[in-house]
C-alpha cells in the first residue's frame, strides 16, 4: 500500500503545524499576559480580574496546543508508510 499522503504535503502541513504551536506559545508568553493588563487598565474597578483574564487565556492556548499533538500524531502515522499486506 502507498503513502496515504504526498512526502511535500506532509511537511508543507507539519510546517503549519509547528507554526501554529509557535503562535500560541508566542500568545501564552506574550500576548495574553499584555492584553489582560490593558483590559484590566481599562477600567480600574475590574482591576482585579487581570489574573482572571490571564488563567482563562493561558488554559485556552494549552487546549489548542493539546490538540495539536494529537494532529501531530496523526501525521506521524499517515507519513510512516507501513505497507499492510492482506
């Protein structure tokens, strides 16, 4: 049985995934702490939930980091080639 996937495809789409993990470790480093300190600067009564907004933007950038390890898996196992014979 063949590849189930083209050898350029599959790094093009490895590419795309690394990328995106890079985005949201760039996002959980950066980013999210930035904006929930502008958010909460923007009206002082709400400052408390600066940690609030930081927890809640961190835990939704592991979820998406998560699930891009079972994607990553996924194209492990299609560009592995295992010829199955019947």
């Amino acid at each position: 049985m063949k590849n189930y996937m083209n050898r350029w495809v599959l790094l093009a789409l490895k590419a795309i995934v690394i990328l995106v993990w890079l985005a949201c470790l760039w996002g959980q480093l950066l980013a999210v702490p930035g904006s929930s300190g502008a958010l909460a600067g923007l009206c002082p009564s709400q400052t408390s939930m600066h940690w609030s907004y930081l927890i809640i933007g961190v835990l939704f950038l592991l979820c998406i980091e998560a699930a891009f390890v079972a994607v990553w898996k996924l194209f492990s196992l299609s560009g592995s080639g295992a010829n199955l014979s019947r």
